[in-house]
C-alpha cells in the first residue's frame, strides 16, 4: 500500500535536498555560505587559486598609483608633478613584487615560519584599526577590487613578509642570541 505524498512530507523533503546540496557546495569550496558566516566582507579565503606574478605586478602598479597621487609636490619646484610612470619603471614594480615573493618564501623555507591566512587576516584587520589615513586606505582597498583576497596577498603579504623577515634576521645579528660554535 502506498502513501500519499502530504505537503508536509514535500516540504521536509526540499528542505532536506536543499541542505545536503549547501553541505556538498560547503566542502567541494571550503567555504560557509554567507548567511552562515559572521562579517564575511573582511575575511580572507586561502582556498582561492593564487595570482599570477604579471596580477600581482598589476595590483602593485594600482598601489603606487594611490601612493603617488597622494604624494606631495614640493611648493618650490617649478615643474608639474611628473605621471608614476616617469618616476617608476616596470622592472621597479617587478622588483617590488619580487622581493616580497622571496622574503615570503625564505620565511617558509629558511626559518620554517610560512604567513599564514590568520595572519594576513590580522594584518588587515590592524591596517584597518589602526591606520592614520583612512581615506588612503579605503583607496588602496578599492584600487585592489575590494577583494580581500588581494588585498591580503598584495597589501598585507608585503608588509608582514618585510617584518618578520626583519625580525627574524635581527635575532641573528643579536650576539646573545646566536649560537655558540
């Protein structure tokens, strides 16, 4: 004997499909659904596929920009500001992707201390607390897509690869700290 389907049975029935799918798309991204998720807008997936080297010195070339039209023209000088790219070739924003690329990558293999996602996480979360010049950083933000993903691999990745890297070769340095042979 067969039941009727009532519409109650029906509804726990999509109710069920439904979850078990969000579940799949949970696992299959490594990521909550934003109505799981608690402030979603400032987070930092690492699941991401990476940027390419030419990204990276594309999003550089974007932070410059900022920087430099916030930059200040000395009153003295006679001569308009010059365009970033008469003061800052392509092979200077290679070279700045590239050094912060291998300071990152000496921190993994040198000293076995790789940037992790949490830090880069707080990393933008302290560049934003703490910041003297917000309205440059709501700009370097857009300029990066508002992507937290990029911003994290191209702001922040930067900056904590410079000091750590800076730290750890001043614990070298240190006469104290350095073993004794």
């Amino acid at each position: 004997m067969k039941t009727k389907p009532t519409p109650e049975s029906a509804f726990f029935s999509l109710r069920a499909l439904l979850i078990t799918l969000v579940c799949a798309a949970c696992i299959l991204t490594g990521t909550l659904p934003a109505f799981v998720r608690s402030d979603t807008s400032n987070s930092f997936h690492p699941a991401r596929a990476g940027l390419t080297f030419a990204e990276r010195v594309a999003y550089q070339r974007a932070i410059e920009e900022v920087y430099w039209r916030h930059r200040i023209w000395p009153n003295g000088r006679s001569d308009p500001k010059p365009s970033l790219d008469a003061v800052m070739s392509q092979a200077q924003l290679e070279n700045k992707v590239t050094d912060y690329l291998r300071k990152s990558q000496a921190l993994e293999d040198y000293w076995q201390r790789p940037i992790t996602a949490q830090q880069l996480q707080a990393e933008m979360d302290r560049m934003a607390q703490h910041t003297k010049s917000p309205e440059v950083l709501r700009e370097l933000f857009e300029a990066l897509g508002n992507d937290p993903f990029v911003i994290a691999e191209c702001l922040a990745r930067p900056s904590l690869a410079d000091r750590f890297v800076n730290n750890f070769q001043g614990l070298r340095r240190h006469p104290r700290l350095e073993p004794h042979l």
